[in-house]
C-alpha cells in the first residue's frame, strides 16, 4: 500500500519496485526488481510499521469500546451456535442485557 497507493505523507503519491517480468513462472513469485536506495527502503519500513501501528491501536481500541456487545454475541453464540440477523442487532443495542437477548421468538 506504501509502495504502490501513497498511503504515506512521507513518500508521497510514488510508485517504488518494479514488477516483475511478466513471462513464464516469474510473474506468480511477486518478487520485485528494487529501484530505490536502501535509505528508502528504510523510510518505505519506517511508513508500513507506522501504518501498521496506528491501524492496529484504532482496531483495538473499538474493540475494548465495544467490548460489552461483543461478550453478549459470544454467550449467544455459544447458546445457540448462530445468530439471524435480527438477534445479532439485538446484541449490538447499548441497552441489551443477555437475560432479554435469547428470548424465545413469540
């Protein structure tokens, strides 16, 4: 994504590598011809593991501020193995309580 998107400030909107030689088995090994200094190489690091990181501190923190819901779709899953759609939106409301989510449909 770094080196083909610009999904970094810092590299800016570059393309780095070369593909491969499309011919024969060599196009399916996805290795690249490097066209770029090893300084670049190490900024191209530096963005993936900023990138990396801050994605990985965003999931986490939306799933410990979810947390409660997620708990309440695992008890009703292991009570009943799956959910419709129906009962997994009952899960995600705010208010939901596991006493009232596996009600028995009327």
């Amino acid at each position: 994504m770094v080196t083909r998107f610009g999904m970094s400030e810092r590299l800016g909107n570059m393309t780095y590598g070369l593909p491969p030689n499309q011919r024969f088995l060599k196009a399916l090994s996805g290795i690249e011809e490097r066209d770029y200094s090893e300084q670049t190489a190490e900024v191209i690091d530096q963005e993936v593991r900023h990138l990396i990181d801050t994605l990985y501190d965003r999931v986490k923190k939306v799933l410990e501020e979810r947390r409660p819901a997620l708990e309440r779709i695992v008890k009703g899953l292991i009570e009943k193995e799956t959910l419709d759609e129906g009962e997994l939106k009952a899960f995600l409301e705010p208010d939901n309580t596991p006493a009232r989510t596996l009600a028995a449909p009327a």
